[in-house]
C-alpha cells in the first residue's frame, strides 16, 4: 500500500519485478562492455530511480553522468521539442556512452540526443530504457537495452512523474485517467 494507491488504476509492474529485471540488464551491460570505457548517461529527472538501480547492478568500473532535457510539462503527450537545460559534466570524445532513459515513447528525446552527443566523437552510444511503447514510436530508434514493453498508457511511479508527482512510487502503474482530466 502507498499513498498514491487511489489515483492508480493498475500495477503494471511491482518493485521486486524491476529489481528483477533491472539485475538482468545490468548483466548484460556488464558482459557486453567488458573493457570499454563505459559513461552511463542519465536522463533526468525520469531516469534517476532506475539510473541508481541499473549503476550498483553493473559489474565494472563506469562513469555516471546527467542531461535534462525537457519533456512534456504538465500534459501527457509529446510536442517533438526537445530542450537542453542541463548538458553533460564531462567531455565524451572516446568513450562509450549508455544513454540511460525512463520510456522510450515516440522517440523524440532520444533520437534528438543521439544525434547531438554523436557529433562529440564518442567510440559507442548505445540506449538503455526500461520501458518501451513501440506503438507510439514516430522516430526510428530502437534501444538495445529494454526493460520491458508496455501498451499505450500513461504511467507514474520508479522516476516517472505526472506533473511531478508520484515519481517516489516504489513500483510502477497506470494513473486512472480522471486524475489528469481524461
Ligand atoms: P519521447 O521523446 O520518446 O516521446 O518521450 C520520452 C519522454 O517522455 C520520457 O523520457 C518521459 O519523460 C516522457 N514519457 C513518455 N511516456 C510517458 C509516460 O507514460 N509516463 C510518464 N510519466 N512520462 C512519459
């Protein structure tokens, strides 16, 4: 039980199932940058619960770093503007960059940021995001590390904010839609 129990209308996934599936993605990560000078990137604010998991479930030595961008304010859907409002500490020339991402919606954030950190001359960027809405996508970009796919719905909780709540939620639902008006 939490306090935002009343305004959710599903659990779509509690928190041992992240922990679970978080554990399994920091394996992989962990075979597959073996030797490489591994950044973990984090999309704030979304990303900063499953950043913090992800990080202690990677076995090798990595950098953490942060971008904000801004995403959607207080509505639901997505405008396609993509704003910088805090880039990067560190230069990037050479390193491999894991972009680390809350939901993969449409696309825009992501394929916006790849595009913008590639031309700092990294070895790598690839893409970690817990939660994927393929039918959503409008931009061709796929992540090569996904948590889980999930259906065209609004969700809270692990990071993710409705107008800047519930993202304290320890497991991760669908908002009933009367508590955004829908
Ligand atoms: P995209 O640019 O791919 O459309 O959107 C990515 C961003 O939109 C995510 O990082 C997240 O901040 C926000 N977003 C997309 N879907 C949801 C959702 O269901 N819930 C919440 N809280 N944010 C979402």
């Amino acid at each position: 039980m939490s306090y935002a129990d009343k305004d959710i209308e599903r659990v779509l996934f509690t928190a041992e199932e992240l922990k679970a599936r978080v554990a399994q993605l920091g394996a992989e990560i962990t075979r597959d940058y073996r030797g490489k000078d591994l950044v973990l990137v984090g999309i704030l604010r979304g990303a900063y619960i499953f950043m913090s998991e992800l990080a202690r479930q990677i076995d090798l030595p990595c950098e953490a770093d942060f971008m904000s961008v801004s995403s959607y304010g207080s509505g639901t859907t997505s405008t396609g503007q993509v704003r910088i409002i805090k880039d990067l500490s560190e230069p990037v020339e050479g390193k491999d960059l894991l972009l680390v991402e809350d939901i993969l919606d449409t696309g825009n954030t992501l394929y916006y940021l790849r595009e913008m950190l590639a031309a700092r001359r990294p070895a790598s960027i690839s893409v970690c995001a817990l939660l994927d809405k393929p039918e959503r996508r409008v931009k061709d970009i796929k992540a090569d590390y996904m948590g889980f796919t999930i259906p065209d719905a609004f969700v809270v909780g692990y990071g993710l904010d409705y107008a800047e709540h519930y993202r304290n939620l320890p497991y991760i639902g669908i908002v009933k839609p009367e508590v955004y008006g829908g």
